[in-house]
C-alpha cells in the first residue's frame, strides 16, 4: 500500500521533479549564473506573457479544442493598443480597455466558427491568425509604433520591490484560471464536454455557449499577454505574436492537460510554464542559436503529446 502511494505521489509531482532537474542541470551549466536573483527576476518577466496567455488554452485544449489564433491576437493587441496611444492619442487605460475587448471579440469571433457554424477548431483558428496577422500589418504598414505614455510601463516593466508586476499579473490570472476550473459549475462543464461532448450535450449543458465562453476568455487572456509583452517590449511590431502560440500549446500540454479534453490541472500548466521559460533562459545563457532552440521545444512538444497519447492508449485497454 505504501508502495502504491509513493508511486501515485510521484507520478502526480512527475512535472515539478523535471523542472528541479532541469534548473540543477543549467545552475551547473551556466556556474551558478542560472539561480542568481537577477536572472529568476529575468525569468519572471520572460514567462509572464505566455504564461498568462496559456491560462486561456488550458480551458481550449480541456475540451479537445485547439487555438492557433492566439500569436495573431497577442500581435493585433500590440499594434492596436500602441496605435490607440500614440497615433489617436487615446488615454492608456481606455487604450487597454479597448485592446482587451476587441481581443475577446476575436475569441467569440473564434467561438462562432467553432460552435454554431462547425468549422474544426484547428482551421477555424488557423484563418483567424492569417487574418488579424494581416490586419495587424496593414495597421502598422510593417513599422514599429512606439513614444507612448511612460507610464505604460506599469504592466511589464515595473516592479514591486524585487518582484516584477507583470509576475503578480500573471500569478493572479493562474489564481482566477484555477478558480474558474475548481470552484464554479463552468470549470465543470470544460471538463464534461472534454471528457464527452456528447454525454454533456445529454446531461442539459449548453455545449455551444460554453464553447462562445471558452474562445472568449482564451481571448482575453491573450490580449492581457499582449499588453504585458507590449509594455515589456516598449514598442508595438508586427510579427511579435508570430509562433507564441506553439510555446504555449506546449507549456500546457507539457503541464499534463490532454490534447483528447477532459485531463488537466491549473498547477500543472504553472509547472509547464516553469519548465519551458526555465529552457530558454537557460539556452540563452549558454549561447544555443535560435534555431537550435525551436528543435528543442518541437522535441519537447513532440514528447508531451506523445506521452499523453500512450497514456491513452494504455487507459483504453
């Protein structure tokens, strides 16, 4: 019995032993420059964004959906924001109000494809990203747009003593993300209709709303990345957002949500985070090229799925 309940702690805590692992391994690497204050509060900052914007997956991908839109939407929210700012000269807090509703529009915007007219996710969400990728250049005639308000800065370059805001930012949105799947009855209804759309459609759960529900916070919260990386970056470009949306995929499904709906945990996905904010620092530190970097995280990637599908399989028999 001990040994059935030593295995099972394991096996829950697999994701956080690796990132252990993975930051002793660079912490040697690197001779210590790895741990050092400066760069955990490096960290911090880098992993905000996706961090943030991963939340909004995790409730896609619970219900076996996918949202490749999320670059273009982190994009468009950088462009429009800063646009709003600097050429019509717009408050910044109606500016980011703005950025944010027009962010979850493209989330319902995704949601009706989805849900009422039948489009798969993954092309539904496919042509949104060619579209508001598109847009997002014809916005910014493919310059960047910087020179707003200073204070800007408040969402991803101020801190709070050592810690950085856009980190209280983005834990407080893992706070709301596990309230919503733990505590409410819609946290529920992701997990139903992941598990079986069918059997949740028979049980009286308005599948499609919750659909709508789902892609306009997935939305949201990649709008809220969007203004985070914006105020980090200092300057709106038009191909920013360009291939986030595979960062987090993986933070999320490397956090042990399934790819098939209806598995997952909020703290898990914070581990994924972790973990692959932790790799490209720690890549970084030790000079890997770009490119060398995109080979790790698609093996990564490749891994997690891989894991997840055998574990389904193995469930099956």
């Amino acid at each position: 019995m001990k040994n059935l309940k030593g295995n099972s702690l394991i096996k829950s805590n697999a994701i956080w032993i690796v990132f252990i692992l993975e930051v002793i391994i660079f912490a040697i690497a690197s001779g210590g420059t790895f741990v050092t204050g400066s760069n955990i509060v490096n960290i911090a900052r880098q992993v905000s964004y996706y961090g943030i914007a991963s939340i909004g997956m995790t409730f896609v991908i619970l219900i076996a959906g996918i949202d490749l839109s999320i670059g273009s939407i982190i994009t468009l929210v950088n462009v429009v924001c800063a646009f709003l700012m600097v050429n019509a000269g717009m408050n910044m807090w109606v500016a980011v109000l703005a950025a944010l509703i027009m962010a979850t529009l493209i989330g319902v915007i995704n949601g009706a494809m989805v849900a009422s007219i039948g489009i798969p996710a993954l092309i539904a969400t496919f042509a949104t990203q060619t579209i508001f990728e598109g847009v997002a250049y014809l916005i910014s005639g493919g310059r960047p747009i910087a020179g707003f308000d200073q204070n800007f800065g408040l969402f991803g370059r101020w801190s709070i003593g050592p810690i950085p805001i856009c980190a209280i930012i983005m834990i407080l949105c893992f706070v709301l993300g596990s309230f919503i799947l733990n505590k409410t009855y819609f946290g529920r209804y992701f997990y139903a209709i992941g598990g079986n759309e069918e059997a949740a459609e028979l049980s009286g759960i308005r599948v499609n709303r919750v659909k709508y529900l789902i892609y306009a916070l997935s939305g949201l919260f990649a709008g809220l990345a969007g203004i985070v990386l914006l105020s980090r970056s200092g300057s709106a470009q038009s191909t920013v957002g360009k291939g986030l949306e595979f960062d987090v995929i993986t933070c999320v499904v490397l956090g042990g949500v399934s790819v098939n709906g209806g598995v997952g945990r909020m703290s898990g996905v914070i581990a994924g985070v972790l973990i692959i904010g932790s790799l490209t620092n720690g890549m970084i530190l030790m000079d890997v090229s770009e490119y060398t970097q995109m080979v790790v995280k698609g093996i990564v990637l490749a891994i997690a799925v891989g894991i997840d599908c055998l574990s389904k399989k193995r469930q099956a028999v």
